[in-house]
C-alpha cells in the first residue's frame, strides 16, 4: 500500500536501518514483520515511520503513528496504510494530534473507491463479530454474529451507490451492464462458531461479469489481502503473487465424504474458509485451488478471493476450461479451479478428466 518512496521493512537489515533513524532497538521494531496490526515504513532518504492499529474511544479503527522520521503524517504511503487496515483517522501518540483519512472523491475510479470503503467496511465487521461473540458467549451463533456482518458491511458500502448482493438477504436486481458488489460478510461461519479459524469478510467488485477489486480480511487473526486486475495484489501492505507447487486447498470434503487428490498434488489443506483459500494460492502460500469433486461453490464464498487472485497475476478456470463469468446471484454455484499460471490450472483440471 506504500508509495515508490516510502515501503514496508521486511528484513531485519531493514529493521536496523529504521531502528538507528527512530532511535529505537531492533527488537523494538521486529513485530511490525509479523504482526497484521503494525508496519514499519522506511525509505533511503532517511525517512522511517512505526505504525499500529488500534481502536480508538468510538470503537472505531485508527492508525497511531508511535515514531517518526521526516515523515509527515499525511504523506501518502502512511495514509495508504492507514485506508488498508480500514481506519478513519491517523493519530500521532506523542502529541495527540489527529487527521481524518481522506475519502476518495464521488470522481474517483470505481475501483478506487471500493477499495476504501471495503477496507473500512472489513474493520466495521471486524467490530460487530466481536460484539456478537460477547454477547452470546465464547461460542458465538453464528447467525447472530451473519447478521451484524451483513448490517454493519451495507451501511458502509452503501455511499458507493452499487448494487450490493450478500448472503445474508435475498438478491437485489442489477441493472444490465452496471457493476455490482457481492459479500460474504463472515465466510466460515462454522468456524466461527467452533471457535476454530479462520473465518473472514469477503467482498468482490463485479464488472462485466468479472471480478475486478476484491478484499478478504481474516478477522480471526487480522491478516487482509487486497487487489485489483490490472493494479495488483497485496497481503498486509506488501505486494504477493502466486508460484507452483504442491499444496492444494479444497474446500470442506464432499457429500461421498471422500476429497479426491490430484495426481499432482502432495499435500491437502482444508480450511473450511473459501475466501480465505483463494488468497493463499494468490499469496503463494498454496499452489492450487479447486471445488472439482462437489457440487460447486457460491459466487459470494469466491468473488472476493477471486479478485485478489487474478490481481496478483494467478488464473481462474471453470471445470469446462473457460474464463470465470459471475452473474448476479450471490448463492448461484460454480466449479473452479484456481492456481499460479493458466498452464497450472489446466493441468488441474486434466487430473480430474
């Protein structure tokens, strides 16, 4: 999310270089590498800015700037950062001093702006899953817990002025050839329920049929992934993109109750959270997805995933070889395999001829 001048530190040369700039040890520093919530920004001009999520009184999410170095708190990779983890406003704990995030104009590209306001929505579920948790216990229903999702993520995106479907309510009527947003408000609620992550927000922005912006948040463990076709794909702020491997993630095992392996495969993982499945072919962490063996998938379970996956330059196919093509019914079901390249997801797809 940073700009060419300002990035996130991914190393520990880089933690030391910030620590000398911000006066602070590198043991300091060194969870901004692993933790969703912070990020360090530096650059090699001698600018360096230490970062963390938190609430603030209204239960809203803001960025605390904690240290800086010749970074203003408006330049851009910080309010960047800042629009990513779905904050309203950017506070510098020394003196108190506060910024709202901008929001981007009704001007702005489409994609744009949904970016933003499905970042902010993510943090307003985050919330309302939270307070759903509380109020019926360490084992949450999670109906209750779908349904503040679904209201707190409407309110949010509804400035867009888009048609947004959702799992949660009876599908809306798109007008012909105008985008529309779907939604899973909380994908794995069985998860959730067991108490047993992941489970995630998911929202896709669909134009023409294809998935075109997308944003999965994991609010069992704050991790987000974002992208956009033709912008690119990130997980935490920094860039991802897909590789070729072995690990291949279905989803939760068919009604024969038997997962069929590819031949190509030497390792399974079920995670019982489509969204989130999606994004780890598209951050590398697994080669390969694919609902071949059962009845199909929801739009709304894959929308959001899928448009992170082919921002980050990975390859989506139906089970007839064809270029995915999602239509207005968030509970409509679709065969899919996903994966690194074109060739990796043809090669899956022979598998299972």
């Amino acid at each position: 999310m940073a700009d060419e001048d300002l990035r996130p530190a991914r190393t520990t040369r880089e933690l030391a270089a910030a620590g000398e700039l911000l006066s602070l040890p590198t043991v300091a520093l060194a969870p901004a590498l692993v933790e969703p919530s912070a990020r360090l920004l530096l650059d090699d001009a001698g600018g360096a800015v230490l970062l963390r999520r938190q609430w603030a009184g209204d239960g809203t999410a803001e960025a605390v700037v904690q240290h800086r170095a010749g970074v203003t708190l408006d330049h851009p990779a910080v309010v960047a950062t800042a629009t990513g983890w779905g904050c309203e406003t950017i506070c510098h704990a020394p003196t108190g001093r506060t910024i709202a995030v901008p929001v981007p104009s009704s001007e702005a590209p489409l994609v744009t702006r949904f970016r933003h306001f499905a970042a902010l929505a993510a943090t307003r579920v985050e919330v309302a899953v939270a307070m759903a948790r509380d109020a019926d216990g360490a084992r949450a229903e999670g109906a209750a817990a779908d349904e503040a999702a679904h209201a707190a993520a409407i309110e949010v995106l509804a400035p867009l002025g888009v048609t947004v479907l959702s799992e949660e309510a009876a599908d809306a009527t798109v007008p012909d050839g105008e985008p529309w947003i779907v939604l899973d408000p909380l994908d794995g609620t069985g998860n959730f329920s067991a108490g047993l992550p992941p489970w995630a927000f998911s929202a896709g922005l669909i134009d023409g049929g294809r998935p075109v912006a997308g944003l999965v948040a994991d609010l069992s463990s704050g991790r987000r992934w974002s992208g956009a076709v033709g912008v690119g794909a990130w997980r935490d702020g920094l860039p991802i993109s897909p590789r070729p491997g072995t690990t291949v993630i279905v989803p939760s095992a068919p009604d024969q109750g038997v997962v069929a392996v590819p031949s190509t495969a030497r390792r399974i993982r079920i995670t019982g959270c489509t969204a989130i499945d999606l994004c780890l072919v598209a951050d590398g962490s697994a080669a390969a997805w694919h609902d071949l063996d059962r009845s199909g998938t929801h739009v709304h379970d894959a929308a959001g995933g899928l448009a992170v996956l082919l921002g980050a330059g990975g390859a989506v196919l139906t089970d007839q070889g064809r270029a995915v093509d999602l239509r207005p019914r968030a509970a409509a079901k679709l065969r899919l395999v996903a994966a690194s390249s074109d060739a990796a997801a043809r090669e899956l797809l022979a598998a299972f001829s």
